[in-house]
C-alpha cells in the first residue's frame, strides 16, 4: 500500500487472511522474556523480529517468510524473501 497500490495490498490484506486463519500463534509473557536475552545475541534485529523469534522456537518452526533480511544470520531459520514469488496478479 505505501507504494500507491492501495486496492491490492487490500486485496493482499484480505487473500493474508483467508491463508492465516487459524495459524496465528500467540505471544506469551516469556517470549517477551526471551525477546530481551535474544537482542543482546542478535543486535542487528528490529523489536518486532525479536518477538517473532522466540515465538518461533517455541512452536518448533525454522522457517519464515519475511522481506527482513536480519533473519538470514541466524543459523537456525530459514528465510523465504516474499520478492521471491511470483508477482500478484489481480
């Protein structure tokens, strides 16, 4: 949408939804904990990446499809960029 595109990204909004109904996991009080430890080894990564880290380790999950390049040092994820699909056709 910041890039004047505002009837896809609804588009992509509403299609993000369908595909994330019933897959978003909750943040707990102690990946919030974790998030703290986690900043100190991971400098590099923004607040918002280091609460998704450690709701990620604990689901077991290695793999997250993110633009945030951050991710990819860290041994233990694997990330997918998004500019890697196919552009979206409407």
């Amino acid at each position: 949408m910041h890039i004047g595109q505002r009837e896809k990204g609804f588009t992509i909004f509403d299609l993000f939804g369908e595909v994330m109904r019933d897959r978003i996991l909750s943040i707990e009080y102690r990946d919030a904990k974790s998030a703290r430890y986690l900043a100190e080894q991971y400098p590099f990564l923004s607040p918002r990446d280091l609460i998704h880290l450690p709701v990620m380790m604990r689901h077991g999950l290695t793999t997250i499809t993110t633009a945030d390049a951050g991710f990819d040092r860290i041994d233990i994820v694997k990330r997918i960029d998004p500019s890697q699909f196919p552009d979206f056709q409407s």
